[in-house]
C-alpha cells in the first residue's frame, strides 16, 4: 500500500479524517452565510461592470458584453489622479496607524488599575459613527468657525485654508481618518500581547536583556499575526474610504482628495452609470487583493497558515 | 462522503448565484406603457419627502392634513429622506430600479428629471393632466420639467439667488446698494479699508453643486454659458466664462472673499454673514429670514435683500439661478388616481400659499407669486418677482456628469491650483466627453 | 527601584498624552452638543449658554429613541451570530485537519474586500426576492456576512496561538468536540473573543449605506441613517448631530465599561498558561 494519495499527498488517517470531517462541520454555518449574501452581489457586479448596463424603472439590463467600461475607466486622467492618492493614503495612514497603535498597545499593556477605563475612552472614537466623525472634523477644519483657526491663532498661525489647500487637506483628512482607527490597531495589538507566552520574556529578562532588545526582537516577531491581520484590514478598510473625503470636501479643492470609493459613489449613485461604476468597483477589489497576496506572501510564515 | 459535501456546496452556491442573477435581469416586469389612472382617488398613499422650509416647523405636515381634509378617502404617509440630495438619490434610484412600491411619490431635486426621464425612475405625467394645467407655472419651469417631449414631474417650489447686504454698513460709508459686480467688488474693497467689515463678498465656491448654481449665474451676468441650447457641446471656453471666472478667482486673490471660500456651502456663507463678518452674500431664499431672526443672527434688522448684480455694460439685474423641489411619481406606484390628485393638489392655489407663508420658499404658480398677501409675507418674494432667471444645463440627461465637470475644475481654480484658463480647457473637454457619453 | 519608578511615570505620562489627543476632540464634540443655536460658531473652549435643547430635538423632532433602539436590536444579534458561527468556523481553520485552508481565508479575504458601495445595490434585490426588505432579519443577515469575515480572521489567529496540548488533555477527560471548543479552548482565547464582539458591535452599531438602502421605514430606521436625515437642505444642525452621537455613543462606553473586569481578567488570564 503506498503511503501517499493519487494526489502525491501522504495518506490521512481514520482520525484525521473525521477531524477534517469535524473542521467542515465546524465551519460550513459560517462559509454558507457569507457565501449565500455575498456571493450574488459580487458575481453581479462583475457581470455588470462586463456590460452595457442601463438602469431602469424595471432593473438593469444588460446589454451586451463589453470591454468599454474598463476601457473608459483606464483611459480617464481622473481615475489614475484617484488611484495614486488612495494608495499613498493608504500606505501613509496605516503605517502611521501601525506604529502609533503599537505604542499605545504597549503602554495600556503597563497600565494596570487605569486600563479599563483607558480601553474604553480608546473604543470612542472607533465607536463614533464615520459620518458623524467626518462632521466632527468638518466642523473643527472649518474655514469660519472652526476651532482649529482659533487653536492655532493662540500661536500666531492664522488664515490657514486647510480644508481649501490640496496637500493641506489630505493631511487634515489623515489626522481624522488615524484619531479614529488608530484605537482599533491599538486593541488588536494588545489582545495579541498578552496573549505571548510570558515565559520567553521572562527568561530574556533574567538574563538580563534591556527591554528594547525584548521588545524588539522577542516579542515583535511573536506579534507578527496579530499585525498581519490588522494591517490587512486596515489595508482593506482605507482603500475603501468614503465617508471621510466625501463629507469633509467631496473630494475637492477641485479632485485633489478624491478617493477611489468617492469616485465609484459618483459614478454608480450620481452619474447613474452603472457599468463603469462597477468596473471601478471590481477594479479597486482587485488592486487591494493584490497588495493583500503581496502582503501575505511576504509574511506568510509569520501568519501561522498550516497546510496538511 | 466530504467531497461530496464540498462539490454540492459548491454547486449550491453557484446555482443560487445564477438563480438570483437570472432574476434580476428579469426582474418586475411591468408594462412600458404608462397605465391610466382610473377609478375615484382613494386610499392611502406614501410621500417620500425630505424636510423643506424652517425646521421649527414642519410644513409637510401642514400641507398632509390640509390635503386630507380636502381629500377626505385619501390618507396620506410621509416617509423621511435623507437631506443631502445625492444621498436621496442613491436610496431613491436602488428603491425604484429595485421595483419598489413602499412609496407612491417623491420630491425630487429639480436637475432631475432629464436624468430620472432617461432612466426610467419617473412616471411621465402627460396622460394624467391636461395641457392648460401647465399653464399655470412659467414657460421655463415647464421645459425644466420635460425630456424629449414628455413631463416627468410637477414643481413644488422653487428658489431664487439674491443678494443679501448689510444696510447698517452701506449707510455709514455712504454706499448706494451695487448694482455691477464691478462696483461691489470695489464697495467692498471700501468697506474693508475703512475697518468696518472684516470680509467683503462671500458664496458658495466649495467643490460641489453649489459652485455650478453660482458659476452659472457669474457666466450668464459675462454672456456666457456652460452648454450648447441643443446640448451637442460645451460652451464653458469662452471669453466671456473666462472673464467671469477671472473675476471670481480676483475676489479671493484681492482678499474681498476669504482665502476659505472655496470650502464654503450654504451653512458657512450663512454663518460668516449672520456673524457679521462679511458685507455682502449670495445665497437663496432662506437666508433672509434666517439672517433676521433675533436670537441667532447677531445682524438681525440690518439684512437687505435685491437682485444680484451684473457685469458693466449688460442689462437689468444679473442673473439668478432656479433651485427648488418637484414632486415625481414613482413609476411603480399601485394608486395613481390618489397620486395624481395628490401632485394637483400641491401645485393649486391652497397648498402653494402654505408653502409660500408657512415655509418661505418660492410658489411655482405665478398666481400665487403675485398675491399681495403672500408677498407681504416674506420681503425677498417682490424681489422674486423682477428676478432674471436662469436655468443650469439640466436639460441633458449627462447633467451630473457635467456638473462635476463645471465644480471641480472651478474649484480648482478658485484654489489655485490651476489657471483659470486651463481650469476651462479642462472644463471644456470633460464636459464634451460626458455629453458623448464616453467619459467615466 | 528609582528605574522602576521613572518606567511608571514615563507611562503614566504617555498614558496622559494618548488620553489627551483622544479625548480632545471628542470633548469638542459633547460641548459642541450643548450649544445652542446662536453658539453654534462660537469656538470658546466651554459653550457660552449651555442647553440641552439639542438633546430634547433629537428625540422629540427626530423620533432618535426608535432609532436607538433599532440599532441595539440589530448590532446585539448580529454579534451573537457572528460570534456563535465565527468562533466555531475559527477554530476548525486553525486547528483541524481541513484541505484548502488556505483557500478559504484568501477567498474570505476577497469576498471582504469587495467596495460595499457597488455591493448596496445587488444586495437590495437579493433581500427584496427574499422578502426581506425594512426588517431586522435582512440587516442582521446582510451584517453578519459582511463582518463574519473578519471575525473569522481574528479569532482563527488567536486560535492558533494556543498550545495544541489542549485537545489531548481533553479528549483524555472525555470531552466532545463541541464541550472541547466551548470549555476548554475557548476559555483561552477570550481576547480575541471580545476583540472580534467589540469590533463587529461597533460595525454594525455605525453601518450606513446598508442601512440605508435597506431599512427605509422609519420603524426600522438605525441610528447612523436617522443622523443622516437631520436638519435642511441648507443647513447641518452640528448640535444636534452631536448630541444624537453622545447618546449613540453611551451604550458601548458602558459595555466596555461593564465588562472591563471581564477583559482585563481574561486578559490577565491569557497570560498565566502553562
């Protein structure tokens, strides 16, 4: 008998496989729940951003397969503007975001008596509504009233435009956008620190390691999952940044904040195009899934992925 | 046993996907004909309406019993939208492309229905009122109102642009009210040296809808305008959009506007004039009251209101634009007899007067206007009456596409991030190619 | 011991930092909520004429207390869901023998990644076929596999963090595969637990565009789409947006609060494993 599968796989045993059996038990509630909701929207977006489509009183007919919305997209000067300032956004933000909610997750690691409390006022600004967050900022950056003019006028820095100054108002837009989530790395950072062996550390500290070189070169490397799965959904989260530039300046002085959400909003919901917004759509899902592949492969022994 | 499991998951999946793919492409199928509204107008029907008028008061409510006690078989539900107006939109597009009837009818925004004509989310109205009922609202409203041929809506009010100054200021520095751009640019410059007011002129120059209603009437006061009258091509490269972009971009080099208002909306221009901060406004309807209301505005009883200005050398008052609501019926409404006694109502003597008195917005019926009643109620509506108007070019069904086009290469200007004339080469070609219909 | 204390103080400082630039502008926003309508351009660091007229608009003009209450419906269900189906479909990827594995966290991956807003639309009439338009069920189910991916993600990676001795020691005790789950892994991993609750509350609690394509009567209206219809065309009512989402924000101030003890013990707990 060969110890290997028509497949060049070693053969599993009885227990094996009814674990395996288990694990699709286990999971298949889940699976078929996403599967069963996500599966249709996304399959017809695709199908749509393939097609002449034309909405109707009576749905969206498609008319014909074509190539056209990509086409019209790739040649739109405004659509490469979006793309690059998502992706430095994005790049910009979440490595803010990752340094900074690494810091803090260190510190409340500290904290004892003060952790809850601080847990929860950290959890306010994740647990502020995105539009209501973006009115938040929209009111402080105002150009009339707004507190900033006044905070800053208290060191003699006074008319600044920020919100009507391009480069000034995507920095504005990333300061809200890292106040809000930063929170949210902070908390996946921590839950993964205390959950490191204690041990290890221990040890590394007995014989007599300075608590950078621990921290940098022990516990980092443990922490690497934790990371991974927040930046990848940080990845995920900035690319699809809407609420923030479309409340706090549509996307303007001119399209100079323009996300590539604002833009599919635009064209999907204002311009009522129905094909070239889904070939946004599908096109920025693609982008992220390549930077997400690229992303895991680079750390992919780090994410802890088994295969049998 | 489990690659059985996983196969017809699998399949499942891809079945339900195809199944439900199948069905949306084909799904209500409802008659392209429009059907005729037959039968007594009874039962209860559902308006989809966003707030309108001051938000004290809801005059929707006030309109919704006066109708039902003029109607008594009628009953009729308001359902709140949402007041951003492209936020209503995409609810109101996914609600109806999707077949829903949980509402009957809907206001709408007035660039509207060219769009919603060519995408079928409107009911055509022809066969429902007979031609002199459009008699009774202005030439220009009703061609607002039509796409090829047909209406797709009634108007529920409207709205016009003024300008709005501070009397108390004119009368100290012994100014007579602007009426060229020209003079108030330079009565504002004054106003300003002398110390009395920090800013002279403010409007609505943020990225967004706005800027097109007061680029429009910049243009239009030069000579100009956006879009050929056929709407084969743009018109926004001319020399006469140039100088009116030139002089809007020297109002906030020279300092007369605030660096910050290319980030204004109606909310800040307001808020910086009842501040008492800026000398001179352009802003709707609402503001007048607004700006006079004791207990918020601290230049309450100063507030004058006339005709915006032109440029030198052109005639009459300069140009405003029309804003305002229509009412559209959904085309899969199950009630149209009550629908259309509905939109009759609202756009009869009764209801409009209400509009005008309760909620301060312009009548469309010109009857109304001209009461002498109701123009004693609100000082801007004789003002109303010698308006210029102007309508934006909604006529074509790409308007959005083309409005986007006009704000964000006028904002850019404005900014300075680029030159006015580029800002209108850009301009220019966007607008052609959406008018193709081969842009994004 | 000098060390020790300077470590403590330079986090307490630090601690005091972070608490600073979090808290400020939601301050701003609290004060904010209690200016009147006159005040509303004031900057002054303490509104000049406090009221709590915002608060009264909110709930009589706006019906908020329903949206409140539609909300809390919506986001409690949807997190025992996700968690009751997550927590299971984690710990099979992480630790049983399953094939394609890998396969189903990328496509996981992929199915989250996708820009909702073109997602809003299909999403509609999928519900609408089902008949289950201006529900509680059609958001529920719409929310949870929109976040289960996510969910899963996380508590797979915390799953994976815990020795493999625990099934041994369990399956020598007796234990079925789902008591081995729910008592004897499960215990173990309750940082991720509350992480990925935490986070898909919040998500649900803040939805927008789902909610308000979805649920368009106004018994079934949430909160982020309720704020959404506040004030006119022309004018954005700050003061009672903000007081709107203090109160909005009460609820999961007070649940991490309730369960800080919780939290912080299992966060403790995680850290003495033999």
């Amino acid at each position: 008998m060969t110890s290997t599968d028509t497949r060049g796989r070693p053969r599993r045993t009885a227990l094996q496989r009814r674990s395996a059996r288990l694990g699709w038990t286990f999971a298949s509630p889940a699976l078929l729940v996403v599967a069963a909701v996500m599966i249709f929207p996304i399959v017809f977006s695709v199908v749509m951003s393939l097609n002449k489509v034309a909405v109707s009183g009576n749905g969206f007919q498609l008319n014909g397969f074509t190539g056209s919305n990509y086409s019209v997209l790739f040649h739109a000067p405004r659509f490469w503007h979006d793309l690059e300032f998502t992706v430095l956004y994005t790049i910009f933000t979440v490595a803010i975001e990752m340094v900074l909610g690494t810091l803090v997750a260190l510190v409340l690691e500290r904290l004892t008596n003060a952790r809850g409390w601080m847990m929860a006022l950290l959890l306010m600004p994740w647990a502020l509504i995105t539009v209501v967050s973006a009115e938040l900022w929209a009111y402080i950056y105002n150009g009339v009233y707004g507190v900033l003019d006044t905070v800053l006028g208290t060191v003699g820095v006074h008319n600044l435009n920020v919100l009507g100054t391009p480069l000034q108002a995507s920095i504005a837009m990333a300061v809200a956008d890292i106040w809000k989530t930063t929170p949210f790395v902070a908390i996946m950072v921590l839950a993964g620190l205390v959950m490191l062996p204690s041990e290890i550390v221990e040890a590394a500290r007995v014989d007599g390691a300075r608590a950078w070189t621990i921290f940098w070169k022990i516990r980092l490397p443990l922490l690497r999952p934790a990371l991974a799965v927040a930046v990848l959904f940080r990845i995920l989260q900035a690319f699809g940044l809407f609420d923030l530039p479309y409340v706090l300046t549509n996307g303007g002085p001119g399209t100079s904040t323009e996300s590539l959400a604002v833009l599919g909003y635009k064209v999907l919901f204002n311009d009522l195009e129905f094909g070239p917004g889904a070939a946004v759509a599908a096109f920025t899902a693609v982008i992220v899934l390549v930077f997400c592949l690229l992303f895991l492969k680079v750390f992919r022994t780090q994410v802890g992925e088994q295969e049998d | 046993m489990r690659k059985l499991t996983r196969k017809s998951a699998a399949l499942a999946a891809c079945s339900a996907a195809v199944l439900a793919l199948a069905t949306a492409c084909s799904s209500s199928s409802g008659s392209t004909a429009a059907p005729a509204a037959t039968g007594s107008a009874t039962g209860t029907i559902t308006w989809f309406a966003n707030q309108f008028g001051p938000t004290t008061s809801d005059v929707r409510k006030t309109l919704i019993s006066a109708f039902e006690k003029a109607y008594p078989g009628i009953t009729v539900k308001l359902e709140q939208a949402p007041s951003d107006s492209d936020t209503y939109r995409s609810t109101l597009v996914t609600q109806i492309s999707g077949g829903s009837s949980s509402f009957d009818v809907y206001n709408g925004d007035v660039v509207w229905p060219a769009q919603f004509a060519k995408a079928g989310l409107a009911l055509p109205l022809n066969s429902y009122f007979d031609s002199s009922y459009w008699n009774n609202f202005s030439n220009g409203l009703v061609t607002s109102l039509t796409y090829k041929g047909q209406t797709y809506a009634v108007p529920l009010f409207t709205d016009n642009a003024f300008l709005f100054y501070r009397k108390d200021l004119l009368a100290k520095a012994h100014l007579p009210v602007p009426t060229t751009w020209e003079q108030l640019q330079s009565e504002a410059a004054t106003l300003q040296k002398d110390g009395l007011v920090k800013y002279g002129f403010a409007a609505q120059f943020d990225s967004y809808e706005g800027l097109t209603c007061d680029f429009t009437e910049f243009a239009a006061d030069a000579g100009g305008s956006t879009v050929s009258a056929d709407g084969s091509k743009s018109t926004i490269n001319s020399a006469a959009d140039l100088k009116a972009l030139t002089y809007m971009r020297g109002l906030v080099t020279s300092g007369v506007a605030p660096s910050a208002v290319t980030t204004f909306q109606e909310q800040q221009s307001e808020s910086l004039f009842t501040a008492g901060q800026v000398a001179f406004l352009r802003n709707w309807t609402y503001a007048y009251a607004d700006s006079n209301t004791a207990g918020t505005s601290k230049v309450a009883g100063n507030v004058g209101v006339t005709n915006l200005p032109t440029f030198a050398g052109q005639s009459g008052p300069g140009y405003s634009v029309t804003g305002g609501w229509n009412l559209y019926v959904n085309p899969h409404s199950k009630n149209l007899a009550a629908d259309v006694a509905f939109l009759k109502w609202m756009t009869g003597t009764q209801a409009q007067t209400i509009i005008a008195e309760q909620g301060g917005e312009i009548p469309t019926v010109a009857s109304v206007l001209q009461d002498s009643q109701v123009q004693a109620a609100n000082p801007a509506f004789p003002i109303a009456a010698k308006n210029k108007l102007n309508a934006r070019p909604s006529f074509v069904a790409q308007y959005a596409q083309v409005s986007q086009a006009i704000y964000n290469n006028i904002n850019a200007a404005l900014s300075g991030s680029v030159s006015p004339q580029s800002a209108l080469s850009s301009a220019d070609s966007q607008i052609n190619t959406a008018l193709a219909n081969t842009g994004l | 011991m000098a060390r020790r204390r300077t470590r403590n103080l330079g986090t307490n400082i630090a601690a005091l930092v972070i608490a600073a630039f979090v808290a400020l502008p939601l301050y701003w926003m609290v004060a904010s909520s209690f200016k009147g309508q006159a005040d509303i351009t004031s900057s002054a660091a303490v509104p000049p004429h406090p009221t709590t007229s915002n608060y009264g608009n909110a709930f009589s003009n706006y019906g908020f207390g329903t949206y409140l209450m539609n909300s809390a419906v919506v986001a409690v269900t949807t997190t025992l869901i996700v968690l009751a189906l997550g927590i299971f479909a984690g710990y099979a990827l992480a630790r049983l023998p399953m094939r394609g594995k890998t396969a189903i966290m990328t496509s996981l991956l992929m199915i989250s990644l996708f820009p909702t807003i073109a997602v809003v639309a299909p999403l509609y009439l999928l519900l609408r076929d089902i008949g289950w338009l201006n529900s509680y069920q059609g958001l529920v189910l719409s929310y949870t596999a929109l976040m289960l991916p996510f969910a899963i993600w996380i508590l797979r990676n915390f799953f994976l963090t815990i020795p493999f001795a625990m099934e041994e020691s369990a399956r020598i005790d007796g234990a079925g595969p789902v008591r081995t789950v729910l008592s004897v892994i499960l215990p173990q991993a309750l940082p991720g637990v509350f992480t990925a609750g935490v986070f898909t509350f919040v998500a649900a609690w803040t939805e927008f565009i789902i909610a308000l394509t979805l649920n368009n009567e106004d018994r079934y209206r949430t909160i982020a789409v309720g704020i959404a219809l506040f004030g006119g065309q022309y004018t954005t009512p700050y003061g009672t947006i903000f007081a709107a989402s203090a109160v909005a924000m009460l609820p999961i101030a007070l649940l991490v609060l309730v369960f800080r003890r919780a939290v912080v013990s299992g966060l403790t707990a995680g850290a003495v494993k033999g």
